[in-house]
C-alpha cells in the first residue's frame, strides 16, 4: 500500500511539474515576442503613417485579410467538420467503408501545408481561373483543418454517456431531436476545443496561403463596388496576411527596418490568437451554463407534468 501511494505521488509530481514547464515555457514565449516587438500598438503602425517615419507604413490590410481569412475559413470548415463527426460518431456502421473514411482523413490530417498550397494553386487559381483570392486562401486552409475538426467532434459527441442519449431516446425524442438537443450541447465544450485549435492554425498557416491568396493586397476602399477588388469584403481579391507578411519580410530583406516590423507584427498575431482564445473559450462557458440551465428546466418541467 505505502509503496503505492509513494508511486502514485512521484507521478503526481512529475505532472505537475511538466505542466508548470508547459505555463512557463508559454510565459515565456510570449513575453519573448512582446518585448520584442514593443510599441505595437501604435496606431501609425497599425493603420499607416503618412510622415512614413515610423515602422510598418500600417500593417491594417494584412490585419483586416488575417481576420477575414479566419471568419471565412471557419463558416466552411465548421459545419463540414460537425457534420463529419456527427456522422461517423451517429450514422456510420462498422465494416470497410468506415475504415477507409478514417483512413482518408488520417491521410489527410498528415498532408504538409506547402502539398496541400500547391494543390490549391493547381485547383483554386488556376483550374477555377480566380487567381489568388481570399476564398482560394480559406478552402486551401478547410483542407488543412478538416481532418483534426472532424476527429474533435467525433469525439466530443462519443464522450457523451450514452445514458444521456438512452434516457432522452425513452422519453419520446426522436434521433435527430437527442442529437440537437441533448448530445451537441453536453458537446459544446470539445467542440469549441476543436474551433480554437483550428483557428490557431488559420492564424499561423502561411505556406498555404502564400499560393492561393497571394502575397500582394490591392489598396482596400470601403466605397468601392462590391466586386471591385479594392472592395475589404470582396472574397475573390488577393489578400496578403498577417502571417505571409512576417514571412516576406523575413525572406526579402527589401525594407530597412524589416526585422521590427516582423517583430512588431508578431506581437500583434500573438495578441489577435489569445484574445480568440479567451473570447472563444468564454462562449464556450456561456453556452455550456445556457444549456445546463435549459436542460434542468426541462427536467423540472418533466417531474411537474408526471
């Protein structure tokens, strides 16, 4: 018994000490970037300076392109990737098909980023005849992010007691209403998990995007047609990011002051990942008390009626 519990305690340490290292190793990480990219949030810099004495000259195009990039990746990859787990979670039946699905997507989940950027040069520039554009970006990116969304979602919706399913299947509910109204929302918090690590690699992917949405971004005006692709909202414009920014900067050497505004940028990319972080995982909290909340109401309202 003693010696089991002594076991049982050096382990104990040993994990909290790994996960310290991990809190600690990120401190530092960030720190390390922010310090070094001091005074990022000066607004010549992030916006543009016309005096051009500081800087950048305004990194608020790649900004604006890194944001969209990430709304519109996230609006393809996520219902494909919960309807793939809610598929092969609920629907699909054991045997060979199933296997080889799980076999593609652990294929896919392998694939580098530079293969599946010049397949999307191959397909979304030049077979579709777009060139590059920010859609071209975001599916390039929904390639890369399928795999791991939909293993997190399947997941999710397995870890879900299957009592929890049995009990609500015995009440009267019909499969898809179990599936809507019990099961996602007890799900809700893998999900999410599986959201932010995806937008985490939308944030940093670069090697994709430099050969679908181009390393150039046209002078962006809000008063200009729609489809004109000056236009901030027009999907099929090119649009350099944030990521691909730091990148050219680093690889060209073409601007004097490159290294500060590479460090600069990445103070702000760092920023922009951790405040999605915490809003995501505060939706994430909201959400997850709405429907604990509706489902005691619910049960409340079951004991009344019987």
């Amino acid at each position: 018994m003693m010696k089991a519990r002594t076991v049982d305690a050096i382990w104990t340490f040993i994990l909290y000490g790994i996960s310290v290292f991990i809190v600690i190793l990120l401190g530092f990480f960030v720190v390390t970037i922010l310090s070094k990219g001091w005074g990022f949030w000066d607004p010549h810099f992030l916006f543009g300076n016309p005096s051009n004495t500081q800087a950048g000259g305004g990194i608020g195009p790649q900004l604006i392109n890194s944001l969209y990039i990430l709304v519109l990746t996230l609006l393809i990859s996520v219902p494909l990737g919960l309807g793939a787990g809610i598929y092969l979670a609920e629907y699909a039946k054991q045997g060979k098909m199933l296997n080889f699905i799980r076999l593609c997507i652990e294929t896919m989940a392998s694939l580098p980023s530079i293969v599946v950027g010049l397949f999307g040069l191959l397909v979304f520039v030049t077979l579709t005849g777009w060139g590059y554009t920010l859609l071209g970006g975001a599916l390039a990116v929904t390639i890369l992010n399928l795999p791991g969304l939909t293993r997190v979602c399947e997941s999710a919706i397995l870890d879900v007691p299957h009592s929890v399913k049995e009990a609500s299947l015995g009440l009267g509910a019909t499969r898809w209403q179990t599936l809507v109204k019990v099961i996602l929302p007890a799900a809700v918090p893998q999900i999410m998990t599986g959201v932010i690590l995806a937008a985490g690699r939308i944030f940093g992917e670069a090697a994709a995007l430099i050969y679908t949405s181009g390393l150039t971004t046209p002078f962006l005006n809000t008063a200009a047609d729609l489809s004109s692709k000056a236009h901030p909202l027009n999907i099929f414009r090119p649009a350099e990011t944030l990521t691909v920014h730091i990148w050219k900067l680093n690889s060209e050497g073409i601007v004097p002051d490159a290294k500060l505004i590479a460090a600069k940028s990445a103070a702000v990319l760092i920023i922009m990942v951790l405040f999605f972080n915490l809003t995501a995982r505060l939706a994430s909290t909201l959400l997850q008390k709405y429907f604990a909340g509706n489902m005691r109401a619910k049960k409340r309202k079951t004991k009344m009626a019987s």
